[in-house]
C-alpha cells in the first residue's frame, strides 16, 4: 500500500451511550480515529422499494490496518456519514478494505 495513494482524511466514529445527570439516556457519535484512506470505488444506485425508488450510496474506502473496527462503527468523509457494511483484511494486517453505504 502506497502512501501517496493515501490521498482522502476519513474519521471513524463508534456509537456511545451515556446517562445525564438527570438519568436520560443520550446516544452520540464519538470520534475513534481520523485515518488517511484511499477511494477504491464509489458508485450510486438507484432501486425500486415498496415506496417508490430510492438511492444509495456506496463507497470503498482502504486504509492501512486498524485494529477494532467492526461494522457498528461509521465514517465520516466530507460531510457525509457512511456506515460501514463490510470489512476485509488485505494481506496479514497490512490494511483494511471498508465497504459503506451513506446514511439517508
């Protein structure tokens, strides 16, 4: 993996919980990591629902290995949130492949 194809910032987010003084309970994203990634594809979709049609957004993003990323997390690059889909090891831990569709 080349660092010069390293060229786009991502942030990696991981959902948390915590309990407010008066014992509500407040769900928020909280920064794990903001990591140079690589666009491998990006492709949008559109598809029929029981709605109507609909359109997604799917991204791969790599990056170099990282340990504790799972599919809960998320990814933020430009603006957008991504939740991750799919995650595969290249090589023995020389980096990860990141699969995520946008957030609507």
């Amino acid at each position: 993996m080349r660092a010069g194809k390293l060229d786009r910032a991502i942030t990696i987010e991981r959902k948390t919980e915590t309990v407010t003084p008066s014992g509500s309970v407040v769900t928020a994203w909280t920064n794990i990591a903001t990591v140079r990634a690589e666009i491998v594809q990006q492709s949008a979709s559109e598809f029929l629902t029981g709605f109507g049609e609909a359109e997604t957004g799917t991204i791969i993003f790599r990056i170099r290995y990282l340990a504790g990323i799972t599919t809960a997390d998320r990814i933020t690059y430009e603006g957008t949130a991504y939740n991750i889909k799919e995650i595969a090891e290249i090589g023995r831990r020389r980096g990860l492949e990141l699969r995520a569709v946008a957030v609507s």
